[in-house]
C-alpha cells in the first residue's frame, strides 16, 4: 500500500469534519448514508468507516448500527492539530509528537520485551502502581511525569541507543505530549490501564503484543487529546 492510499482515511476525516462544520449539522442530526458519504467524498468504503471509527472515538460522531450516523458535537474550522497552550508549536506540533511516538515507542517496546532485564520490570511495575495512586488522588502533573519515565525506562530497555538519545534531546517536548491527554480527567486512568496492558505484554516477554500495546495506546493518548491520526497499515 502506498503512502497516498495510506492517506486517505485521514483525508476522509477532515472532509467530514468540514461537511459538518459549513453544512451546519449540530447534535442530533443525520449525516448521509455511506454509501452517499463516499461518493461525495471520492473515497472507499473501507477508507469511510476507519475515518468515522476515528471521528467517534473523538466524540464528533455517534455511529448507531442500522440507524446510521449522527453527529454529537458541533465542529468548528478552521481547526489545527495544536493543542490550546501548546508551547512548541515552532518546532513541532503535538500530531507531529504523537506520530513520533507511534513510530518510535511502539518499535522500542517490541524490542524491550526481548531485552528487558527482570530489575528493569519491577522498576516499570512500580511506577504503574506509583501512577495509580496520583491519578486517584488526581495529581495529573505528578501522573504525567511517572507516564514519561515508563516511556523512557521502555526506551532505555530496548538497547536502542539512537531512540534513547531522540527522547533524551526532546524530553521536555515529550513530556508535555505526555500531560496532553489528562485534560479529560475523566478519562485519567485509561492512560493507567493502558500502561497495564503493555506491562504485561512485556512480562510476557511477547514482542507483537507489546508493540501492539504500544501502538494502541499512543493512538488513544491522541484522542483523549482530540488529535486522531491514521496510522500506516502494516503488510
């Protein structure tokens, strides 16, 4: 598959966002059919229902089997990847951060689940247990910082020196992806639950399932951030 048809899901998506947005659909209302949504938008099915499975777990859409789909939030343009308050927008936006990341974690946590040391896992079990415990206590700066070390400590686990030294020159960008997502405090604790998820891929020393974990769960962390990006398929 080629990067121009790897890209059409995301085109999809920011073609319905606009269909929303200057055709004034608000909450309640009906979009058309698929079928009609892809010829209108000149694309496939397949392509339609990966843009509209993104847009729903962003909150814009509601998706009711045998109804059809409906919008649940008014959309506003123009609209940029940049996060309210984000302070690196000069040198790289927060999308950009987060497909890094997809990229560059999820290759690392393959890796580290072959390489991690028994020392390195009691270190990533308790810092998932530390992260509990802030995020019930609803210190979300505290919660973020525990998120980046686990990241770093996957990273450094891998071997990769090269990947480490990537984060390590861009902690501070990195971090501040990290505390993106827990503006929906209500959400807070998936980021835990995630982190779960990967600690036992990892402990089962089972690389697909960690990079799996991993890919999962930055995607997540962007649209708990409102930020979906459409990731490249995998042969």
């Amino acid at each position: 598959m080629n990067s121009i048809s790897r890209a059409v899901p995301e085109v999809a998506l920011q073609a319905i966002r606009k269909l929303i947005a200057e055709q004034g659909f608000g909450p309640g209302d009906a979009l058309p059919s698929q079928r009609d949504l892809a010829v209108q938008l000149g694309v496939s099915r397949a392509s339609l229902r990966e843009a509209l499975s993104s847009l729903s777990a962003l909150g814009v859409i509601s998706i009711q089997p045998g109804k059809g789909v409906f919008v649940q939030a008014t959309v506003e343009l123009p609209r940029s990847d940049a996060a309210p308050g984000w302070p690196f927008a000069a040198q790289a936006s927060p999308l950009d951060i987060f497909q890094l990341r997809y990229a560059l974690e999820g290759f690392a946590a393959g890796l580290a689940a072959v390489t991690l040391s028994t020392d390195e896992l009691d270190a990533l079990e308790d810092n998932v247990a530390a992260m509990r415990n802030e995020l019930k206590v609803g210190d979300f700066e505290a919660a973020a910082r525990l998120d980046f070390e686990f990241h770093r400590r996957i990273l450094l686990a891998s071997g990769n020196q090269a990947m480490l030294s990537i984060l390590s020159a861009s902690a501070d960008i990195f971090l501040e992806s990290q505390k993106l997502p827990f503006i929906r405090a209500e959400r807070a604790m998936e980021t835990w639950q995630e982190h779960r998820k990967i600690l036992r891929a990892l402990a089962r020393r089972s690389s697909g399932a960690a990079q799996k974990a991993m890919h999962e769960h930055v995607r997540n962390a962007a649209l708990r951030t409102g930020i979906a990006f459409i990731a490249p398929a995998t042969s």
